[in-house]
C-alpha cells in the first residue's frame, strides 16, 4: 500500500476477537509516543484503512496496463474472420474503441459524483438498490473476472511453456500449473505491497508499449519502401452484415476491455475528481490510437488472408520482417498478458472488498491486513475463484458467456445513471455528461444482449442460470436472520482466519 513503516498495538483480550471487537491501530513511526512509569504506551494513533498513493501517472499506467495484454497481438484475427476487408477491419478497431471511450465517460461522470472504491457495485447500489448491486457483484465474483483472469494466465503460461515444446502442444496439465503459479505469485505481491505492485505495473506497461511501438515502426518502414498494395481496395469483400459487425466488435471491445477497473480504486487516488476522468480519458486514446496504428502495420506486411491464418499475429508479422524479433515476441505477449493479470486482480479485489464492507459478501474479507494495509482475504478469495476456472475443461466456452454478463452489466449501470439524473438532480457531478449518452449506451447493450441470444444461445442460457443463482445466495447470505448456532459458527470461522492472516476490519 505504500504505507510508512508502523508497529501494531492491541490489548492481549482483543488480540484475535472476531470482527466486531477488533482493535488493532495502526501506528506510524513519525507518531509522539512517551514510555510512562507503568510501562505503557502512550501513542497517536491512525486509522487502518486504505491509503491514497495513486497519481495520474499511476493512473493511466494501470489502466494502460490492464488493457493492452494479449488482445492487440491475437483479436486482430476475431475482427478479420467476421468483416473480411482490411478497411472494416480498422473501422472496427476505432468503433471498439469510440465506445470504450464513451462507457469510460460514463463511468468517469459517476467515479466523479460517487467517488468510492467499489465501480459499478457502487453505482448500481445507489440507483438501483442493494439487490441490484449483489447481483452485479455475483456476475462479477462467478463469471465476468474469474474467468478473465483465468484465461489470460492459461495464454501467459501457453507462451511461455511453448517453446519447451517444439515439436508438439504444451501438456496441459504445465499449462495450467503454471498458470495456477503465475496467479499464485501475482496475488502474492499483492498481499505484500501495492506500492511495490504499482511500480511493477509501471515497468510492464512500458515495456509493452515499446514493444507496439517497435511493430509499428517496422510497418511504417515497410509502406514507406512502397508495401502499400493491400490498402489498394481497401473495403474489397467486406462483410457488413449485422451479425458479422456485431461479432466483430465484441472481439475489438474485448481487447479495449479493462477501462472501468480504475473506478475500482477510487479509495486509493490522489484528487479522484480530476485524476480519474483525465487518467481515464488519456488512457483510452492512447490505447485507440496504437491499436490503430498496430493494425495499419500489420496490413502492411499481412493480407487477410495470412492474417486469419496466423495464431499468433505479432509473432507472424516479425517473422516476414525482422526474423530475429519473433524469437522474442512470446516474451512480449507474456510481459503484455502479465500486466492485464496484475491490473486485473489489483483493481476487482478492491470490488469485493467494498463489497463485503456492505455485508454482500462474507466479513473477512473486507478485512485488511494489519502490517502491510492490503485486502489480502479478498486477494485470496480471487486467488480460489480464478485457479477453479482454470481447472474447467472448456474455459473458452465460459468466455463466450462474458458477452451476455457483460451486457447486462452495464445495461444495468447506464440505465441507473440516468435513472440518477431524476431521483438526484441536486447530486454534486464535478463531470456532467449530457443524459442522451448513458440512454443511447444503455440501448446499445440491450441491443447486445439480444444478439448476444440469437448468435449464441446455449452459452446465454447457461450465464442466465449462474447469474439468476445470485438470488438464492443473497438471501441467504444477506435477509436471512440466521440462528445463533449458525451465526457462533460463522463467528468461530471468521476469528480463525483473522488468527490465520492477522487482518483486522478497518476503522
């Protein structure tokens, strides 16, 4: 977290007490303290809670490095099978990343008015109420991250334990140990220290951007030498169909996604109300704008014929021009999927721990840890969820559920954000956005989820009953006054894994 160095000082009573007795403070060094006669300590005392650390720069290097993982070096081929045509292709990528833009916007305008950790579990709880927002958190804490962050350390530990295997595909069992390890360690940092995670997150970014910077700059070099015939025609045998353009935008919207993470850490930023949207903001065009360019480069050297024919695009494209580049490029997509990883799992624990500090999820883990002042619970909790999801069999098939949870999502945040503009007029909005935006984005997403249930039916059914089987957990876990037997049980639980990970609520 980026904490000055602090002792703990707590009572031998309340040492290991369940939540609500805990009284461990935090103390810095810096803090007047006097040793009286007794022996004992007199201090100033801090709260334990989640420090503010995140600058812009911090800002933009996250949300960069969420976003640009392996999206850029393989998603080029998911909008060329659909739109067929290198111009469609490009226009793809800039719609993807107009929208990114706007739901950015959007979600700038509420991070800016309800400047708490939590992202649209926020957002919807106070438009919609506790209900809604359970919901959300259940799409997010079963299908939407879980089965994210599984399958990009699945593609990380694939590029990385490949070359071992030359001759053949990489057993999957190392392949899903490894990634299993890969998450292990990611979390694990987590858990030690955010400032030091930051700063890691600070490095990958940059060396991905190089990287991108290195393809485009050969694809620039390879149309200035006059390779220019494949933009001759360029939107020759397009595919403009709805269907066609709607699969091909979820391709180019998955490699945008991560843009709402930072409102996860609204908590952590340094003047949220200017930070955010302006990190926001510069991130998202930046990222449009080198996609763009990437894609421009690629159809210098690639016809889209020996793009759609390539798994790993990068990797081809170094191969036609720089030979000695591509025996590196799997390092590259790993150090690019790693950043996404790291992104990830710092920002959507932060979600469930927010969460939890409203009683949605298990108490433990809105609990922070005492030394280092990181939600380690929650990072652990995410730590199971995911290596589940690495042991399903089919984990692409639970990618093609993200479509119709994500939909919905944000369906549901943009219809409250407009709903909010009636309910609370007087609401301070240091960023105001004209109300047609959130109303033309909710409609758009509707219209995703339809398509969504047309294109892939079983894959929407099977997201509908995980998402509906939020509803027995909310009553349980939430309305339900449990017996004093069932809630000395749950107590017992909650003090041993305080014992277990000395974490203590916060104050």
């Amino acid at each position: 977290m980026g904490v000055t160095k602090k002792r703990v000082v707590a009572s031998a009573d309340s040492r290991y007490s369940p939540i609500a007795s805990v009284s461990a403070s935090i103390i810095t060094d810096n803090s007047k303290h006097s040793i009286a006669d007794s022996g004992s300590i007199v201090t100033q005392e801090t709260k334990l809670e989640l420090k503010k650390q995140m600058n812009l720069f911090h800002c933009v290097s996250i949300i960069i490095g969420i976003i640009v993982g392996a999206g850029i070096f393989v998603s080029p081929v998911g909008i060329t099978v659909h739109v067929r045509s290198v111009g469609m292709s490009i226009v793809m990528w800039g719609v993807a990343g107009l929208f990114s833009m706007l739901c950015a916007l959007c979600y700038a305008e509420l991070g800016a008015c309800l400047p708490e950790s939590g992202g649209e579990y926020i957002y919807i709880k106070r438009a919609w109420g506790d209900f809604a927002a359970f919901m959300s958190l259940w799409m997010n804490f079963i299908i939407i991250n879980p089965v994210c962050v599984a399958a990009s350390t699945l593609v990380f530990a694939t590029y990385v334990i490949r070359p071992l295997f030359p001759d053949c595909e990489p057993p999957e069992a190392a392949v899903r140990l490894f990634a299993a390890l890969i998450i292990a360690v990611i979390v694990g940092l987590n858990c030690y220290n955010v400032t030091l995670v930051t700063k890691l997150q600070m490095i990958i970014t940059a060396s991905k951007l190089i990287a991108l910077l290195i393809i485009v700059s050969i694809g620039f070099y390879w149309l200035g030498k006059g390779h220019v015939e494949n933009f001759q025609e360029t939107f020759a045998d397009s595919d403009t169909s709805v269907g066609a353009i709607s699969l091909a935008f979820y391709s180019g919207f998955w490699a945008f996604g991560g843009w709402s993470y930072l409102n996860y850490l609204t908590d952590e930023v340094i003047n949220p109300h200017r930070n955010l949207p302006l990190g926001i903001m510069i991130s998202i065009t930046a990222i449009t704008l080198i996609y763009i360019l990437a894609n421009i480069a690629y159809f210098a050297v690639l016809t889209p014929m020996e793009l759609l024919q390539s798994s790993a695009v990068a990797v081809t494209f170094l191969e036609r021009t720089v030979r000695l580049m591509s025996y590196v490029v799997p390092s590259l997509i790993a150090v690019s999927v790693i950043g996404g990883i790291n992104g990830s799992v710092l920002s959507m624990s932060r979600l469930f721990y927010v969460a939890a500090k409203n009683n949605h999820l298990p108490s433990i883990i809105s609990m922070i840890q005492v030394k280092n002042c990181t939600p380690s619970p929650s990072l652990i909790a995410m730590l199971v969820l995911v290596v589940i999801m690495q042991c399903l069999g089919n984990i692409f098939f639970l990618i093609e559920m993200l479509g119709f949870s994500l939909s919905i999502l944000l369906a549901t945040v943009f219809g409250g954000q407009v709903f909010l503009r009636y309910t609370e007029p007087n609401l301070h909005r240091p960023i105001k956005l004209p109300w047609i935006l959130p109303a033309f984005l909710c409609c758009v997403c509707m219209a995703l989820m339809g398509i969504t249930v047309y294109q892939k039916p079983w894959e929407s059914s099977i997201a509908l009953v995980i998402i509906v089987s939020g509803v027995p957990a909310y009553i349980l876990g939430t309305k339900w006054r449990k017996p004093h037997g069932v809630q000395t049980f749950i107590d017992g639980i909650t003090m041993t894994l305080q014992k277990l990970l000395l974490v203590s609520a916060c104050d």
